[in-house]
C-alpha cells in the first residue's frame, strides 16, 4: 500500500527530488541577488551619469547668469563663445539656444537647429529660475540632456536658454557595462546550477546513509535500532520516528508469534480430544449408547472450537480499520441489565451474588457493549468462589463520558498478571485451574470493543479481595 497526496498521481513537476528542489531554491536566490545587484549598479552608473550632466549644465547655466547679470544688454559675449563650441569642434559637446520672450532667436550653436530642434524642448515654465532637465535623442543619433532656463536675457521682459548636452559616450559606456553584467549573470546562473546541485546532493548525504542503514533492517534483524545521535540534528527526529516504529513493528511480531503459537496450542486440545475419543469409540464394535456419547462429548469440543474461532473473527475485524460499526446514542443500562439478567441462574447455582446500578446515555454500539459486559461478568462468576458479590455499575462522569464498571470480590490477581490479561490466550495459573476450557480471548475481546469506542480501559486487582475493571467511553458528540 502507498500513502498518495491528495493532488493526484505523482509527477515529477509537482513532485522533483529533494534534491531538484534544494538546487532551485540555491539558483532562484542566486538569481535575484544578482539581478538585485545588476539593478542597483545600473541605477547607480545612470545617476552618476545624470548628476555628472545635470551638474555640468547647472554650470554653463550659472555662467550665463552671471554674464547676463554684468551685461544685460550685451550678448556678444555670449555670442562669441557659443558660435566657437558649434564652429571649431566637429561634434560640439554641448549645444545652446537663447531665445527673447517672444520666441525669436538671439543666438544659437551651428547646427543645433538641425540636430536638438526648438520642438524637442517643450519648455513651458511658470516662473524663472525653474530648470527641467530630460534625455532625448537627437536627429544625428547621439543621445542628449536636454535642459530648458528662464533668464532676463538682454530685455526686462527676459528670454530663455535651451541647453543640450552630448551625453552619448556616457550612454555608450553604461550600455557596455550592461552587456558585461548580463554576461557576468548568465554566468552566474551556469555556476550557480552547478554549485546548487553539488551542494544539494553533498547535504543529502546522510539521507541515503540512513536509508542505507534501513535497507538492512529485515525480520531477522528487527531488534536493531538507529543512533540519533550519529545524525544531523534535522534527521534525528526521523531517526527517533523509525526506532519507534520498528519497536512497534517488532512488538507486533512477538505479540503474532504468540498468538500463532497459542492458537495452535488451543486448537490442538480439542482436535486431540476429538481424535482421541473417535479412535477409541473405532477400536470395536460398541451399543449405540457409547456412540450416542462420543458424539455428545465430540459436540462439546466442536461447540468449543466454534467459540475459539468466533471471537479471533471478532478481533480480525475490530482491528481492521474499514471494519467500523454503526454508532448510536442509546441507554447502556438496557444492555447491562440484560447481561445481568442472563447470568442471575449461573450466580444462584454458584451462590453468588450479582446486582446492578446506575443509568446514563451512550454513544456506540449496544451489541458490543452487551459483549463486554457479558465477557466481564462471565470472568467475574468464573473466577469467584461461593459467597462473593459481582457488582456492575454505570455512572455518567462530569466531562459527559460514560463510565461502566464491573467489580468482583473473588480471588483476585499478581500485580505481574495484571498488565497481561489483556494478551491473546494469556491465562494465569489460577485460571488454568479453575476454568480449564478457557481461551484467554474475553478480555481481549473487551480491549477492542474499548479501542473501538475510542475509549479507555483499567484494571485494580488484589490477591484473595478482587477485581474491579473500569471501561470509560468518550461522551457523545453535539450531533449524536
């Protein structure tokens, strides 16, 4: 049998290795601190870049303010200086307009007409000293930093200055850095793959040890248990869960191994009773009324054997999981009172006196409670001498669950008995005396009806002043 996920079938997409996942945590982290990386050094070359070209453009500002300052009206200053940049440089580094407030133009860079139109600057300013600052490109293809002023340019009403300054070799040298840094990430990614898988596969190296350890454990090596200890502190867990269940493994053959034994030691008694008493009554002709109690005495071993196989199919089935009874809410006190009602003849005869308390409600199955009790009180007449008192009370506890308990005043056990009367076929000495024709399945039995019920079992017992056995059921639930 194989546990499956609620998802469905398995597949590798949904389900990768541990080792595919622990490689693409490694690579996913890989990759976003690298791209983080990239993004941050992009960033930060670009404004580098513009506060390097912003800062350059505030100055020729600043110096054109000054002159217009000094020289309000005198623009040959300027005129000369700007004329120079555009005529003795091939690809002038920067490129200035000005213009009065009317739109005319005062003075331009040669060229720049062609290459950073008016059009391209939109500077549409609500007051002076106010300075946008925008990268375009220009119709020569090189990129620009455009920048728009407001100056009192030769008149009072003022004028404006476009400024544009070549910031293409900058652009170019981010852009190859860029190129740089997506092969140093591709890069990255290749290396961390492969560091990733090496990584995952080193770190789950004491898994497959472990599962190693595992492999080895068979039937004859049950008894062998794993160190803690000896693993990483995440496995130690693990190895604790798998110490635990090979003891319940383990405790689980011992307790089938007996059984099987003691199975086949009830089962041979009758079969050699049957054998024995069929092979004499064959050894010669006899009346009919020797016959008549053979069969009568082969009939009791047969009754005995039918009983013997009834209850190790009740246990079969408590314990199958898919073998669950229909639970009701009903009055235990119906069934008990039952029970007590058919051993009141088997006490009289034994002169043994058995009574009956309480009431309540109950959540289970009437039919095994009436069992349980009737496996109980049946103990109880068996191993009780004349005299004694057999006493079966129900009482509702102050948490809602329901107590039943059947008491004796007989002879009572060991302490070392009383944590195995619940054993299949475990029968105490005394037992063995004083009920040969047990099986050592009743109380068994009582066990699973208990764990059935998902409630709990306790036994007091003393030599020579009783027993008294406590079966304790869950309350019933709001919707019983």
């Amino acid at each position: 049998m194989f546990w499956k996920s609620s998802s469905g079938s398995y597949s590798f997409f949904r389900k990768p290795s541990i080792t595919g996942r622990l490689a693409l945590l490694y690579i996913l982290s890989a990759v976003i601190s690298l791209l983080c990386g990239i993004v941050y050094i992009t960033w930060s070359m670009y404004q580098v870049m513009e506060q390097a070209d912003r800062d350059f453009v505030q100055g020729r500002l600043q110096t054109y303010r000054a002159l217009f300052s000094d020289s309000p009206g005198d623009l040959e200053i300027i005129r000369k200086d700007i004329e120079w940049e555009g005529t003795n440089v091939a690809t002038p580094e920067y490129y200035i307009r000005i213009e009065d407030s009317s739109g005319r133009l005062l003075i331009e860079t040669p060229g720049m007409s062609q290459v950073l139109p008016s059009s391209l600057f939109h500077c549409d300013l609500p007051h002076p000293r106010q300075v946008t600052t925008r990268y375009v490109k220009g119709a020569n293809g090189r990129e620009y930093l455009i920048s728009c002023d407001l100056e009192p340019v030769g008149r009072p009403s003022g004028g404006m200055i476009q400024i544009g300054l070549d910031a293409t070799a900058e652009i170019k040298a981010i852009r190859k850095k860029q190129i740089q840094l997506a092969f140093i990430f591709i890069s990255g990614i290749v290396a961390a793959t492969g560091v990733g898988v090496l990584v995952a596969r080193k770190a789950l190296t004491p898994l497959r040890d472990i599962t190693g350890v595992a492999e080895q454990i068979t039937v004859e090596r049950i008894n062998e248990r794993l160190d803690p200890l000896q693993w990483p502190v995440e496995l130690r867990r693990f190895a604790s869960a798998f110490n635990g269940m090979l003891g319940r493994l383990e405790d689980s053959f011992t307790k089938l191994s007996q059984s099987s034994s003691n199975l086949a030691h009830e089962l041979r008694t009758p079969i050699n009773n049957l054998l024995g008493v069929t092979e004499v009554a064959l050894t010669r002709e006899r009346p009919p009324e020797e016959y008549r109690k053979t069969l009568e005495s082969n009939a009791e071993e047969y009754h005995r054997l039918s009983r013997l196989i009834d209850d190790m199919l009740f246990l079969a089935r408590a314990e199958h999981p898919a073998q669950r009874v229909e639970f009701v809410l009903f009055d235990p006190a119906q069934e008990i009172e039952k029970v007590c009602a058919f051993y009141e003849p088997v006490a009289e005869d034994k002169g043994i006196t058995i009574s009956y308390s309480g009431s309540g409600r109950m959540y289970g199955a009437p039919q095994m409670l009436e069992r349980a009790v009737s496996n109980l009180v049946g103990n109880a007449l068996q191993y009780s001498p004349s005299g004694c008192t057999v006493e079966v009370r129900t009482l509702t506890a102050a948490d809602g669950s329901q107590e039943v308990v059947v008491s004796d005043s007989g002879h009572g056990m060991k302490p070392e008995e009383v944590h195995r009367i619940f054993d299949r076929f475990y029968r105490g000495d005394r037992h063995r005396t004083l009920h040969p024709d047990g099986s050592g399945l009743g109380l068994s039995i009582v066990k699973s009806i208990v764990e059935l019920h998902h409630g709990a079992i306790s036994v007091e017992s003393s030599p020579d002043l009783g027993t008294t056995i406590l079966l304790r059921f869950p309350p019933p639930p709001p919707n019983a």
